[in-house]
C-alpha cells in the first residue's frame, strides 16, 4: 500500500489485468515446466535426488528473458531448489563450467547464438508453441 500525500489515506495499488499475450507466456511456462519434470524423471541433473514439486526448480541455462530459447528443453535442467538459488545464481561460472561438462562446447556455443536471435514472439507464434509443448507434454506422458 502507498500513502496519498494529500490525503493521508492508504490506497490499495491497482492490479493489472493479464495481456492475452502474458496469459499465453504463463501457459506455455506451465506446461514447459512439467515437460523438463518428466523428461528428468523429478530427478535433481546435480545431486541424483528424487524430487517433487516443492524441492525442484527448472533451471535455465541463459535467462528466460530469451523467448527463442525459453522453452527449449537444450535450455533448462532441473535442480534442487537449493542447487538453482545458490549454484546457478551464485555461481555462474561453475554453474557455466557444469552445464559445458554435460551437453559439450559446441551444443552450449549452439544454444547461446539461438538466444542472441532478435525478433518478437508474436501472439499467433505463442500460440502454436502452446500447442507443441502440449503435444510434447502428451508424448513423454504428461
């Protein structure tokens, strides 16, 4: 709450209502998020621990911030909660170092070029990827 510097009265801060277009963002997170579950078996990629939905995060290799490669499954791992916080953010060089030991130099030099892709992810393209995530989804079971 902020305080009006007129009045003196708290004023609740307005919520805005979702784009089509986040909706489609937060759909397509949702279902990308239980592909990487399944096709890592809820197995933590750094300590080999069993998971469930509280204790595993999906980790991206280079930010979300990318839409080329967000749900891109060469782009995340899953992790303990713990290992993502502390490992990952922490520390991204080793965090780096891990990911190179585990898909190669070249895949890695791959992905990072696929993030550096400019362009808008239109509405219509969020779309069809919801739909092949879906698809994804069905065929490892989900």
């Amino acid at each position: 709450m902020r305080k009006s510097s007129i009045y003196g009265k708290y004023l609740k801060k307005k919520k805005h209502k979702k784009t089509e277009r986040q909706k489609l963002i937060d759909a397509c997170d949702d279902v990308f998020r239980e592909i990487i579950r399944l096709k890592y078996k809820w197995i933590c990629q750094m300590t080999g621990e069993l998971l469930d939905k509280y204790t595993g995060d999906v980790s991206h290799i280079f930010s979300r911030s990318y839409l080329r490669t967000r749900w891109d499954e060469t782009n995340a791992v899953l992790l303990k909660k713990g290992k993502h916080k502390f490992f990952a953010h922490k520390y991204p060089e080793k965090f780096r170092d891990w990911v190179i030991a585990r898909i190669g130099q070249e895949e890695f030099d791959r992905l990072k070029l696929r993030t550096r892709v400019r362009g808008t992810i239109y509405t219509h393209e969020l779309k069809i990827i919801l739909v092949g995530l879906k698809i994804r989804l069905a065929k490892l079971g989900g």
